[in-house]
C-alpha cells in the first residue's frame, strides 16, 4: 500500500516517525511539507521521498492523509482531485472539516474517510477515531492505524468530542506535566531530575490505569489515605474545582471543532506549490 502524507507538520511528522517505526518501508511513503526547505529537512531525516506538490504526492497513492490545518484542507482536496485514482482513499486528519465537505472535492468513487488521531503516534500509542460514510468498509484504515496506536471506529457526530478528548488529549497532560515540574523545580529539585521524575510518573500512571478494569476514579480512591499527602493534594485540587474545569476544556475544545466545520470558507488559501526540492524517484505502485 502507498502512503501520501499531504503537510507534514506536528501531526503529520507525528503520523510519518509512527508508521517508518512499525517498519512501513520508507519506499512507501511520500509526502509533501511546507516550505521547500522543510520538505528537504524531512526527506533528508526519514529517507522519505518529500516534495512540495500535492498532486504529485498523491499520484497513484493508495491512501491520501491530509495533515494540513482545517483552513487548508478543501483547497488540498481541489489540488489533488484530478490525480487521484477511482479506488483512492482520502483520509483527512483534520479536526472540524466534515465528511460532505471532503467528499464535495473529490471524484465520485474515492472513499472518505475522517481520522481523529493524536502526537502520541510518534511512540505508536495514539488513540485514533475513525467515521466514514455508511458501508465503507474501512479494514484497511484500521490497520494503517493500528500501526501507530489503538483505532476506534464512530460515528461523525462524536468527531467533535472526540477531537477534544483524543486530538487535544495529550495537551492536557503536557500541560500537568509542565506545572508538575516547574513545581518539583520551584522547590528545588535539578531540572533534568524533576523532569525524568515526571515523565516517568506519568508513564508508569498510565500504563497502571490502562491496565486496570476498574475506573480511574477508583483507583484514585484506593490510593487516597485520608488525612496523608495524597488527600492533600486533592483538597487543594477539589477547592480549585480542576474537575470542572477540565470538563470545560473539553467542551472548549469540542465547540472549537464545530465552529471549524462552520468558519472553514469553502476555498480555503492554497499555497503555490513550489518546485520539489529534489528530483523525484519513478513512480511504481507497490503491492496493496
Ligand atoms: N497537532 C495535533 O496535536 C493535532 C491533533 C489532532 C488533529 N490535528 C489536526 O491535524 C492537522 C494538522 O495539525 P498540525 O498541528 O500538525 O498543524 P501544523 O503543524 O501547522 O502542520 C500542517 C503543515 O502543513 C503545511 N502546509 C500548509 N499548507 C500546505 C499545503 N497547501 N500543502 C502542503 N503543506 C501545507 C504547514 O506549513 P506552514 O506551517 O508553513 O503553513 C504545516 O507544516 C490539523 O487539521 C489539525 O486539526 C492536529
């Protein structure tokens, strides 16, 4: 199967170290990045093929995933339209651009797909949401992803809610890693010292929930000695009600996303594809 990945930024380049990781063969993967001198800094990192032309990316590629930002997706999808073949898949990695709006672009019979997934494919444990239109059957999707994480398959509805919870996820706890270090560092503890502490806490934590069947709300009971360091912590936490603030984060988020679907103009700004950097390699489709 042939791979384009269409702007190779935070997620894109996320999405990219994840599949080379699961032993995708670089020859498999092309993809495109802004400006020229970006695109050269990745072919140059990954061994990959990376230009600035969309359409020559997606040329005879079997699944298209555009990493672009909302705004740029539909002008994208116009750009690479006239080359993508009947049995093309087109996956937008985009938060807010619904699936109508995708499929309006392209050629009748190219399936659309929307896929909701995170940074952490770079270690390949994203979480990643899939939604299609009824009856396309998306096992090969699924297993592009699984490849980078665990994929679920939804319906476009939750897309929103979902962006909030799985694409921003990892903010979240970027964010409590921050203030957790600067904390251990304000009190005086070796920066690199409190930041190997904190990472690995978070790990360890993670994989402990992700291990357990029993809700986080009960572990966290069962960790919880009344009147010791860790009920003083939530004190402090429950006082500042973080609980409902996150909860609101998270509707910020997901309010985010369909005011995307809403604010996205339908010709979003479409950069001038600039000449690729290198000079390409012969196109050969590789066994599916
Ligand atoms: N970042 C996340 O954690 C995350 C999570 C879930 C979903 N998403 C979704 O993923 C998409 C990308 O987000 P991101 O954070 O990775 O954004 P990003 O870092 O800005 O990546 C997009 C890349 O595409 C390039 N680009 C812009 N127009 C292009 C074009 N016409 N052709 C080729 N490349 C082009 C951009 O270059 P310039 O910077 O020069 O414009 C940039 O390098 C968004 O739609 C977002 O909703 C992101």
């Amino acid at each position: 199967m042939d791979i384009a990945i269409l702007g190779v930024g935070s997620l894109g380049e996320a999405v990219l170290i994840g599949l080379l990781e699961s032993g995708m063969p670089p020859a498999q993967i092309w993809a495109t990045a802004q400006p020229a001198e970006r695109a050269a800094v990745l072919a140059d990192a990954y061994g990959i093929e990376v230009g600035t032309d969309n359409a020559s990316a997606a040329t005879e590629a079997d699944v298209v995933l555009v990493a672009v930002r909302p705004g740029a997706v539909e002008g994208v999808l116009d750009e690479i339209a006239p080359v993508l073949e009947g049995d093309a898949v087109v996956v937008s990695l985009a938060a807010g651009v619904p699936l109508r709006r995708i499929a309006a672009r392209l050629p009748e019979g190219v399936t659309t797909v929307r896929a909701m997934t995170n940074v952490a494919a770079r270690a390949r444990e994203a979480a990643t949401a899939l939604t299609a239109p009824d009856g396309t059957d998306l096992t090969e999707i699924e297993d592009l992803f699984d490849r980078v994480g665990v994929t679920v398959t939804v319906e476009e509805p939750m897309m929103d809610l979902i962006t909030a919870v799985g694409g921003s996820g990892p903010a979240f706890l970027f964010y409590l890693a921050d203030a957790m270090t600067t904390a251990a560092v304000d009190g005086g503890m070796d920066p690199h010292a409190a930041r190997v502490m904190v990472d690995q806490m978070l790990l360890g934590a993670c994989l402990h929930l992700q291990s357990s069947d029993r809700p986080a709300a009960e572990i966290l009971d069962d960790i919880t000695t009344p009147g010791g360091t860790t009920a003083a912590a939530l004190d402090v936490l429950n006082a500042a009600a973080v609980d409902d603030t996150v909860k609101r984060a998270v509707g910020a988020a997901a309010r985010r996303g369909r005011d995307l679907a809403r604010l996205t103009p339908p010709l979003a700004r479409v950069r001038a594809a600039a000449p690729s950097p290198r000079p390409r390699r012969p196109r050969r489709r590789s066994p599916r």
